[in-house]
C-alpha cells in the first residue's frame, strides 16, 4: 500500500470512527430525552450531534475513495459530495431547533418547570433542566450562587 493509499485510509476511518462514536452516544442521549425522566438536563447540542453524524460519515466518502481507488474522486463526484455535505449540515442544524422546540414544548405540556441558573458541569448556553419537582431547582441552585 503506497503512502497516499495509507494516509487516505487513516483518514477515512477517523471520519468513520467518529461518526459511528458520534451517533451512538448522541443516540442514548437523544432516547435518554424521548423516556421523560423526572429531572431532565436538554441541550440542543445532543440533537444536533446525532443528526451531524450523517455529515461525517459523508466527509469520510472521499478519502475512502482515495483508499480504495488510489486516485482522488472525480471532479463531478466531489461536487455532489460537496453538496451532500452542506445539506447535511444545514439539516442537523435547522433538524436540531426544530427538535428543541418541539422538545420543550412537549416538556412544558407535561408538567415539566425549567430551572433557573446552569447545569452542573454545562457551559453557559448549552443546556437547561428541566423537572417536575421545583424543590429540586430550589436544592440544586443553591451551591451555584455567584455573589
């Protein structure tokens, strides 16, 4: 195997194993949602993450060609492929806002209070709890005062 036959297969199975990784965990957080726990912790990244997965395994297609192959894709192959990318990638990111929306309406329609203040080991931005106890809001923010 030449050198550039090696360096494409690296790279493809990077994108893959990434993709593959990306999926199944962004799966269980996404089902973690679906179930409706008492306290939920929803961030708009774990949808998003599990819908961008169909991007990555879309980025991996070229350099899997160049393994296979040993010569780069065909310039009208890696237009397509180009567009592929961008339309995936606009999909996870208008998919995952539709999904937050409806996700946090769904919550509110059962019962569900958001709390106020960040999540435990969250940035600021990223995610939101949610529960159907208030007094769990009131005991979890209660070490998270900035004064």
């Amino acid at each position: 195997m030449d050198a550039v036959r090696l360096k494409a297969m690296c790279a493809f199975l990077f994108f893959f194993i990434m993709a593959i990784a990306d999926f199944y965990f962004s799966f269980q957080s996404v089902t973690n949602y679906l179930i409706l726990p008492p306290t939920v912790v929803y961030s708009w990244i774990g949808c998003f993450s599990f819908l961008f997965s169909i991007t990555l395994i879309s980025v991996s297609l070229a350099p899997g060609y160049v393994a296979i192959y040993g010569v780069g894709m065909p310039d009208i192959a890696m237009k397509y492929l180009g567009r592929v990318i961008v339309i995936t990638f606009v999909f996870a990111l208008v998919g995952a806002f539709i999904f937050s929306a409806w996700y946090k309406s769904e919550l509110e329609d059962k019962g569900y209070k958001k709390c106020v203040g960040i999540p435990s080991g969250w940035m600021p931005g990223t995610a939101e709890r949610y529960t159907l106890d208030e007094s769990i809001c009131k005991l979890s923010n209660e070490g998270n005062d900035v004064s």
